[in-house]
C-alpha cells in the first residue's frame, strides 16, 4: 500500500458514512492541491472529495471557520455538499460534482463565457443572506504573516517592506469609501472553480469570510490572467450590466492587493518546506506583478475612482 493509500484510509475510518469501507472497495486519485493532499474516493456507487491538511496548515487555517463558510456555501448552491468535517483534524469529505471541468487560466481562455459563469457564481454567493464566520482584514492578514515570517527569521523579497509602505494610500482610500461587506471566497484560484458549461461551481473555502466583494473578482482576474476583455465581461455579468468606475477601480486595486498578500503567503509555504511548487519564484512573480501593477500610469487613477473623483 502506498503512502498515500495509508493516508487516505486512515482518514476514511474516522468518517462515520465511509468507516467501513475495506481497502478493495473504493479507488482513491490524487487531485490538485497546493497546501492539502486531496482525492477523488469513488467506490462504485458514490464518489467524494477527501481533503487531508497539509503540514503547517494549522498556523494560519481556523478549520472551525472554514466548514462553517463550507456548510453555507453549499446551501447557497454554490459549492458541494458537506458530508463529514472534523474541526480538530480539518479531514473533510464533500460530495463530488459530476460533470465538471476544473479550471486553469488556459481553460478560462478557451471556455467561452466562463468569465462570465464565474462573475454569476460569485455574485450569487455574494449576496446570500447568512453571513460568514471571519472578517477577512486584507492589511491585518498582512501584518499576521509578516509576524510568521518575521518570527522564523525568514527571507523577504528585497523591497518588499517599501512597497507596503506605498500601499498605505490605496488602504486609506478603502476605509474612506467602504462598502457593505459580503460572504466572500477570498482566495479564487482558478482550480477552486469547477465549470459545466452551464454554470460554475466554487470550492475549498480555507481563508473565506465576510470581505470586500470586489476582492474576489480582482484576486480571480490576477489567478486565471485576464485579458481587459475577460476582465469586462467577469464585471458585466457580476454587476449585471455596465460597471461603474468605482466598481471597476476596486476590482483593478485589488489585483495589486491580494499579489501583495500572497507573495507572504507563499514566503510561509516556502519556509514549511512545501513541496509542491517552488514558492520563492512563486512569491517573487507576484511581488514583481504587484509592483508592475502599483506603477502604471492608471493605478492612480483607479484609486482616484474609488472616491469618485
């Protein structure tokens, strides 16, 4: 047996609906994953989603949280259904979605109107009445992970202090215009959206709650790597119709913002010794994207349109 195998059947004998299944009785492939070890179970009947945490994960992940903001999204008919979660362990099994492409920035170009699909989904979470669990603090999440960092000794990209320092105006124009917070994804990947064709599908709610909506339509275009005309139409079909110039500003500074977040976070990934990707050269291209970005010549003036000026 495989390490992964041991691994996935000692997590399937804690879930009450899977304990009993012998080893013969279902397959297990490995999916996607940066952080977390996470199968596809099929046992001939049903199929799952088993998500195993990754190492170090317990740091910066409040499991509670997360499968609070799972269970609702799921209601909201946006993400799979919550079979079995484990708040100590952070083991979780969802149903899996038949009938799905998972997406990557190539599908996202290839599969028309999926900017489009995603826009709607994310609308519909967004404006689902029950609020989530956390408030998702862009520059107190920062702050956190610079305290991560700091307390490990670890290494920084050069510049990066200075460039937070310059984000301190784009933090002051947010608090003087803020909007009415919503239950928010906060980390879009591309292969957290799982596309039919007809509709899309959002999963893996780790770092989700009550947030900027315009967040995730920014984060989304900076992962799946927009074109201004996927950008138009994620907008045209989030804010059903034309989007106004404050709305679009939000969206363009928080492409800056969550390259800014996330250089740290993949800084942590390194420090654990993650596998799964080089994040160094992860973390400098998002650092080097967010500063691009910070400089060009409509940065200021998307700034400006947050305030209406």
């Amino acid at each position: 047996m495989s390490d992964d195998l041991k691994l996935v059947h000692q997590a399937l004998t804690t879930i009450p609906v899977v304990a009993d299944l012998a080893v013969d009785a279902y397959t297990a492939t490995r999916l996607g994953g940066l952080t977390n070890l996470v199968f596809r179970i099929d046992t001939g009947k049903d199929r799952y989603v088993l998500r195993i945490p990754g190492k170090g994960t317990e740091e910066y992940i409040n499991r509670e949280v997360e499968i609070h903001n799972a269970r609702i999204a799921a209601q909201a008919g946006v993400s799979a259904d919550v079979i079995y979660a484990d708040t100590q362990t952070g083991v979780m099994l969802t149903r899996h979605i038949d009938g799905i492409v998972t997406m990557t920035p190539d599908e996202f170009g290839r599969r028309e109107g999926a900017a489009a699909r995603a826009g709607r989904a994310l609308k519909k979470m967004h404006d689902w009445p029950e609020a989530f669990e956390f408030r998702f603090e862009l520059f107190s999440m920062i702050d956190e992970y610079l305290a991560i960092l700091d307390e490990r000794k670890a290494e920084l990209p050069e510049g990066y202090t200075a460039v937070v320092e310059s984000a301190q105006p784009v933090r002051a124009a947010l608090e003087r215009s803020p909007v009415k917070l919503a239950p928010c994804h906060c980390d879009p990947l591309c292969e957290n959206f799982l596309d039919s064709g007809e509709r899309m599908w959002v999963v893996d709610w780790e770092y989700s709650g009550m947030n900027d909506p315009l967040w995730d339509l920014g984060d989304l275009s900076v992962e799946a790597g927009f074109t201004a005309a996927q950008d138009m139409e994620l907008m045209r079909a989030y804010c059903g119709g034309e989007p106004g110039r404050a709305e679009l500003g939000r969206m363009v500074i928080y492409k800056a913002m969550c390259d800014l977040l996330w250089t740290l976070w993949g800084l942590i990934q390194h420090s654990d010794g993650n596998p799964a990707e080089d994040f160094w050269a992860y973390s400098i291209g998002r650092f080097e994207r967010c500063k691009a970005l910070m400089t060009s010549t409509d940065f200021a003036r998307h700034l400006q349109a947050i305030n209406g000026s």
